[in-house]
C-alpha cells in the first residue's frame, strides 16, 4: 500500500520505518524541515535501538521518503497515518492544536485530490476527539461524508520508547476503531502477517483503550513503589515479596478483579488495606495510592445511592446482601453499607438474598450486621416476587438465577450493580441502568 505517515516523532518514525520494512511505500510527513531532511538523508531523527539501521535500510530500498508538502504527501498515498503529538495544557487537559491543523490541511488536499482516503489516527486523544472534532474538520474540508467519501479509522500505539521497532513486529495487541467496515479492513491490511491479537471495535473504544493502558502502568509502578517503601520501613525484601506476587497467574497477574462492577468488601480487603496503611503511617511513609484505594470503593458505592436518589422515587429493593454469591458472609459487604446507607436516607426498603436468614447468623456475622444494620429482620422479604410487588427501583447486586428469571423487562427502574448476563440487551429498555457500563 502506499502509505503517507504525519509526524517524524518516536512513534511516526518507527511506524514509516516498519512499514516501509514491510512492503508499503511510505512518505513521512513533517513541519520540521530539519526532520525531513534527516529521513530523505537515510538517518532516523530520534534515538531507539534499531531505528538508525532499518530508515538507512529502506531509504537506500526506495520504499521510505520524507516530504514536508502535505499535498505532496496525499497525492502520493492511499491510506495516511497520523502520528503528531497531543501533549498537555497547563491545566492538564489534551492539546489537540496540532491534530486539527494536520487534519485540516489533509482535509484540504483531499478536497483537490478526489478519490478515496483512508485517514488512521494514532495520535492518542480521548474519546470522542475523532467523531465529535476530527471528523467535522475533514467533513468540512473535503466537502463529503465519513465513510462515503473517504475513511476513518483510530489506530492507538503500543510502542514503548527503547523497544519500539521489537513493539512494532511482536504487538501485544492490534486495536483498529473503525467508523465502517472499510475502513478497518485498510488497516488491517497494513499489519497482515503480523503476530498478536486483532481487536476491531467502534471508535471511541479505541481512544479509551490506551488510556486504560496508561493509567493501569502508572498503577502498577506507583503500586510497586509504595509497597517498596512500606516493605524498606518494615524491613521487609520487596523484590522477594514481589516475586511471590507476580508468580500468582490465577488472581494477581491475570484478568481476575479487572471488570468493572460494583464496590469490593469482605472481611480481608478492606482490612488489610486499612492495616497495611496504619503501617505505612507510623513509619512515616508517605503511600498516597494504596491510602485512596478505599475511598475510591466508598465513591464507587455511593455512585449506586446516587442512581436511586436521581429517581425520585422512595420504595427499593435490593436483590443480593452477602459479601459473595452462595455465602451468608455479611461481614464488610458492600451490599449491606449499601442497604445501611438508603435505609439512614430514609427510603422504603426490601432486601432478599436466597442465603441471608437472620436466624441462621451466628458469632461475627451477626454481631456484625446488628451493628451495621439492626433493622435487618424487617426488611429481609421471603422471595424475589415480595420484592418486586413492593418496589418501584430495583438494585441487582446478584446473579442468583432465581432473581435472573424473575427480573421484568421495561418493569421497574433497574439499576444493575453486576453486568447482568442480558446487560447488551437491557440497555434499550427504558429503566434500565449500569453502574458502570
């Protein structure tokens, strides 16, 4: 394919080198003549292991060119990669200054050109910059309609600087946002041969899936750094905790906890997060993450009480109290902080869960729920149909299979706290509300 790539940075030089490497013809694009020249001279403009050999390589081959003339560049392409940089304002949020002035020139040069475009942004940008700001722009400019007249597609990198041409051709993963068909199938096409998982997914999905990257490395480095310091303070290995930890692949590195649903509890999480920062604060160790772990879940859970209250209406039921499905371990649950709160709020509440009996809790259990929510006995109710006949919203904090199959369509106000197995369905039904999807 002929390929035009804006923006000679780490990630538009890398992607113009690789795919002149294999097969495409690429022209790079970019305002610094300096760049361009390097490139035209078979020399990378950035520093990355790998880079300098394979720009010298496919320029001497003819198939890697550089230019500054965006006309030049569009004439010459079927398929054009941008690649410029977002950084931040002061303020922090995305400058998206140099996104819309490629986007409009490109938008300008199509309008002489004629024929079809495919235009791919990898350029990372939150989600609904391509639909509600870039795509107006080549709209405008071009004078037709997305997906008719030319093609859209997001492309996020996964390159890290230091091993980005190795990224390049051992992707984790390949994420193409396609506005149409068409367009996702161009894209593809430029990755054919290459190892890894191919995701092909609407557009706004691809501009949030390097933020969840992102904001998930940090995560992990910020954990593994405070753990340090706590572990230093107690005199404690961290490398050898951390090799233990990394060496669960059922629970700590897997998919395990990484679904979005509704507040953790129990009665070792919350514990143990509370104690490991008691630690933390008494060797004077400063753990900023791990001490807003749980006030993050308490505004998560209040997110719930929020939804009921934004209905205006005063009967609730909630399917669901103990900590786990198919236990009666109330200790901790979120359910039960949840029910507590609506309760003290004054809402007209109607609770079932199939293995909740109030005269079955014994020892810490019930000394638990009689400090937390004393007025249990009156609003537990028999079965799932009690409830539904006394509730105008109902709250699903379970996957019990007898409340599935009781559950109406288009009944009540359904607030689901769990991402009900019929979730995709529901969603079309006035009522009906996810907690977090």
């Amino acid at each position: 394919m002929r390929v035009s790539v804006f923006g000679l940075g780490y990630v538009g030089c890398v992607s113009a080198a690789c795919l002149a490497s294999v097969g495409h013809e690429v022209i790079g694009v970019d305002v610094n003549q300096v760049k361009v020249d390097l490139v035209n001279e078979g020399k990378a403009p950035v520093v990355e292991e790998r880079i300098a050999e394979l720009t010298a390589d496919m320029v001497r081959a003819g198939t890697l060119r550089a230019t500054g003339d965006v006309r030049e560049a569009i004439m010459g392409s079927e398929i054009s990669l941008i690649c410029v940089g977002t950084p931040s304002e002061p303020n922090g949020s995305l400058c998206t200054t140099y996104l819309e002035r490629v986007t409009e020139q490109i938008g300008a040069a199509l309008a002489e050109r004629g024929g079809h475009q495919t235009i791919v942004f990898r350029s990372t940008m939150l989600p609904g910059t391509c639909l509600n700001l870039l795509v107006p722009i080549l709209e405008k400019y071009v004078g037709g309609t997305a997906g008719v007249s030319f093609g859209v597609a997001v492309n996020p990198e996964f390159l890290r600087e230091g091993t980005s041409v190795r990224d390049f051709f051992d992707p984790p993963k390949t994420v193409i946002g396609e506005l149409d068909p068409a367009s996702g199938d161009a894209v593809a096409a430029l990755y054919e041969g290459l190892p890894g998982e191919v995701f092909r997914v609407p557009i706004p999905t691809a501009e949030a899936i390097k933020y969840a990257d992102n904001a998930f490395h940090g995560l992990k480095i910020g954990f593994a750094n405070e753990l340090g310091a706590v572990c230093r303070a107690l005199g404690v290995d961290s490398h050898e905790v951390m090799d233990v930890f990394l060496a669960d692949r059922k629970l700590n590195i897997s998919p395990a906890y990484l679904r979005p649903g509704f507040a953790f509890g129990g009665s070792c999480l919350p514990k143990d997060l509370r104690s490991l920062v008691h630690a933390a604060r008494r060797a004077d160790v400063s753990v900023p993450i791990l001490a807003h772990v749980l006030p993050s879940n308490s505004d998560h859970l209040q997110r719930a009480v929020e939804l009921v209250e934004r209905t205006g209406k005063r009967r609730v039921g909630l399917f669901g109290l103990s900590f786990k499905p198919g236990t009666d371990d109330l200790r901790e649950s979120p359910l039960v902080e949840l029910a507590e709160r609506l309760f003290g709020r004054g809402y007209d509440l109607r609770i079932y869960d199939a293995n909740v009996s109030l005269s079955r809790l014994i020892g810490a259990n019930r000394e638990y729920i009689e400090t937390r929510l004393p007025h249990l006995a009156q609003l537990l109710a028999n079965s799932v149909d009690d409830v539904l006949e006394h509730a105008e919203v109902c709250l699903v904090g379970t996957r019990d299979p007898a409340v599935l199959a009781a559950l109406p369509h288009g009944g009540p106000v359904l607030i689901d706290l769990v991402r009900l197995p019929d979730a995709d369905a529901r969603r079309a039904e006035p009522g009906y509300v996810g907690l977090a999807w």
